[in-house]
C-alpha cells in the first residue's frame, strides 16, 4: 500500500487556511432501554466532547479500535443524529439542529461515503438511476445550475461523473450487483460528489475492499480532492490507511479524542500511549526497523460505564492514581509546566543533566501545545489538555 498510494499529493490540497468544519465539544449519548416495561437502564457514551476544525482542501484522519464512537461522530456532524451536546459548525456557521430548507442547503455542502456502498444502493436501479436521483431530488438542474434540467442534460453530467470516477457510460444501464467492490466504491463516490459538496465525511471508504483495490481507491479520492478542493474527515480503523490520506490524524479512544497531530508527526513521535500500541500494529516495509508490537492488556471498557479520569487508566502502562480520578487536564499552561518541571527540579537526583532534560521536556510539551493549537485551533480543547498532560507524566515517570 505504502508505494501505490500517491503520497505527494496529500498537503498540496491545502487551498486556505480557513477552517471549514468545526466540531466544537460534541457529545452524542444513546439511551438504552430495556425490561418488560422498557425502562431506561443506562446510557452509551458514544461520543463524549470531541472538538477538532478541518481546514480548507484538508483531511482529518479519524483513527479507533471498532465501538470507539468514529461512525456515530460521523454521523453527528451529516446531522443524521441528534446531538446530545456541543455543535457543528460549515464555514462558521452553526448547523445543529437545523431543519427544513437550512438542513437541506446544508446537506447539499456536505455528503459521507460509506464502507458498503452496495447497503446505500437501491439494487433495483440501474447506476443512472441511483446517480440521477440527487439531481432531481436537490433540483439543481431545473434550476439552471447545470443545464436545462431534461434528462439529456442529467445524463451528459452523469457520463461526466462516471468518467470523473474511472467507470465507463456503459454502466448507466446496469444495475449495482453487477460490480466489484471497488467499482460499487466508484459509484458510492460518484453519488457523493454529485453536487459538488464542500466537505466529505468518509467512513471506512475502504475496509471492505481488498488491499490492491484500496490503492486505487485512495488515490482516487487523493485526487478528486484536490481537484475539487475538497475539505475531509476520513474515517478508518486502519492507521496505515489513513496515514497516506490525511493533513492531520486524531486518535479515538471510548468517545474521545486523546491524541491530535500533523499526520507524519504522529507516526514519527506519537505521544499518548493508546497513539504508541495502534502504532505498533502497523507492519513497518524496513526489515531493518526494531520497532516492538505494544500489546495492551484487557478489554476497552463498556461505553455503558466508561472508566472514570482518563478513560484509557485501566489498560495504561504508565497509569498513576491521579489518572483514575482525574482526566488529564491539562491547561497547555504555565500552570502545570511550571508544576511538573518544579516536580522535577526538586527530585532526588539534581544534577544538571537532570535540569537540563526537565526543560527540554517543558520545550517539548509547548512545542506540542503549540502543534496541537494549531488544529483545533480552540485552546479548550481536551485532546489538547489530554496530550501535554500524559506527555508530562511520562516525562516524570521517566526521570524518577
Ligand atoms: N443507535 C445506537 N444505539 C445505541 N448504541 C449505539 C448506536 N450506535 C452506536 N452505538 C454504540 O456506540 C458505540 C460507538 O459505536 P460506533 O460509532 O459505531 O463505533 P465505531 O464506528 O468506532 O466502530 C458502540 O458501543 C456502539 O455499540
Ligand atoms: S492520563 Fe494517565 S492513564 Fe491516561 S494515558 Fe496518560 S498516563 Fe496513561
Ligand atoms: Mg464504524
């Protein structure tokens, strides 16, 4: 996969600097009911306060283990659920709980992909069909956007979305079980990008395929975003897939984001040690390279009853008792550098190579807060608190 996928091509898709979508402290809860009665018997914290921004003509890689909440976070920003807190914001402004012609000019601007795109087909109609549908249905052509709105224009432009997506007109006629995987996939991207949508929310676009079919599959999407200039949040449980699409990476663990960064950063330095094991499981092309596969012990908790403090506390390595109570909070601030360097300046062994390696961890983590800023580009930011204040203790944990 590595030398298929056309790696120059991703960060040229930068166009601006502007933020597009902004997930600002999302929360999506499901009630689960049960008994006789149908009583509410708990809830699942599927996602639980995520913020992140995505820039213009960039990706963001969602990366998680099955059941983190990638799908449902999804989802909550399409408007396909409610959402139990927090907001979603397109070119500033906010499209929670919008409705009626609101919602529907919204979902003009923003369309999702999906790992199966033959569950999304309707197999009774033939690829010209299922294409045609989003015409007529947002009513684009009759509006002159495209042509006079008869069917000659919607094929003409439908012959073009096939040709944009590497399928012949010939698969006009034909219905969607008469394709590979991959050429489902095309068709999938082909309904998506129909109208031109600002921002694609892909989730696993290509778990279901095989590897080679991946490939082609990325590397169109690589480029059909930077023709279109595309803003993306593409969703996999696969860091070695999402790695070759993505600007930035954030990791997902039991509703949360606990790890953000600029996507080479986080396969050459990753911070967090949920970050450290997923990384591991990635196959490394140098039969030269020493890098050790992490096994993380025992199960990810229910989301019916998240761990309290740091969600991750019961399967860490490095956990101390302030992560079961406390989650890592971290104002990026003076506040805890100074708190943890004093820590450190005061320990046992006060040499000077022991000051010295205490600053250099205090420069990293600014480094990092700034890195991290960068993103979200909202100092509250959990996944921002999370990472300096895991970064700290490990830097303590060390020097001790
Ligand atoms: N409609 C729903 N009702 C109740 N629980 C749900 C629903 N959808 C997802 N969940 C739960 O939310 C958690 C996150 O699921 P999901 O978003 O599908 O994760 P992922 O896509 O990362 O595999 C899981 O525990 C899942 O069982
Ligand atoms: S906050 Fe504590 S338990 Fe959580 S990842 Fe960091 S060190 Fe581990
Ligand atoms: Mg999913």
């Amino acid at each position: 996969m590595e030398t298929l996928v056309q790696d120059d091509m991703k960060g040229e898709s930068a166009i601006e600097d502007i933020p597009i979508l902004q997930v600002m402290h999302l929360i999506k809860h499901f009630p689960v009911h049960g008994g006789i009665f149908l009583r509410k018997q708990g809830v699942v914290h599927a996602v639980d306060d995520v913020s992140f921004d995505v820039r213009k003509g960039q990706t963001l890689g969602l990366v998680g283990e099955s059941g983190c909440g990638k799908t449902t976070l999804g989802r909550c920003i399409m408007g396909l659920y409610p959402l139990s807190g927090g907001s979603v914001k397109l070119h500033g402004q906010n499209i929670t709980g919008a409705t009626g012609k609101k919602l529907k000019s919204f979902r003009l601007r923003m369309q999702m992909i999906f790992q199966d795109p033959f569950e999304s087909l309707n197999s009774r109609h033939t690829v010209g069909e299922i294409l045609e549908e989003k015409y007529i249905i947002h009513n684009r052509l009759s509006n002159d956007i495209r042509g006079s709105g008869n069917s000659s224009s919607r094929r003409r432009e439908i012959v073009k979305l096939l040709d944009r997506v590497g399928l012949s007109e010939q698969a006009i006629t034909r219905f969607p079980h008469e394709f590979s995987g991959g050429q489902r996939q095309r068709i999938g991207i082909a309904r998506a990008i129909s109208l031109e949508p600002e921002v694609l929310i892909c989730d696993e676009p290509v778990s279901a395929l095989d590897v080679s079919v991946q490939s082609q599959i990325l590397n169109l999407m690589l480029t059909l975003q930077k023709d279109m200039g595309l803003t993306s949040v593409f969703i996999s449980h696969d860091l070695a897939v999402v790695r070759h699409v993505s600007d930035h990476i954030a990791v997902m663990y039991l509703g949360k984001i606990v790890e953000m960064a600029d996507a080479g950063k986080i396969y050459d330095h990753p911070m967090h040690p949920y970050t450290k094991a997923l990384l591991s499981a990635v196959p490394v092309a140098d039969p030269k390279s020493t890098r050790e596969r992490i096994i993380l012990k025992g199960e990810v908790p229910s989301p019916l009853n998240p761990p309290e403090g740091c969600r991750f506390h019961t399967r860490c390595e490095y956990v101390m008792d302030i992560c079961k109570h406390q989650e890592p909070r971290l104002e990026p601030s003076e506040a805890v550098i100074l708190k943890y360097s004093s820590e450190l300046l005061n320990s046992d062994n006060e040499s000077l190579n022991v000051v010295k390696d205490s600053l250099d961890a205090v420069k990293d983590s600014l480094d990092i807060v700034k890195e991290s800023l960068k993103y979200t580009g909202n100092s509250n930011s959990n996944s921002t608190h999370h990472l300096v204040a895991c970064h700290l203790y490990h830097e303590k944990e060390v020097k001790r």
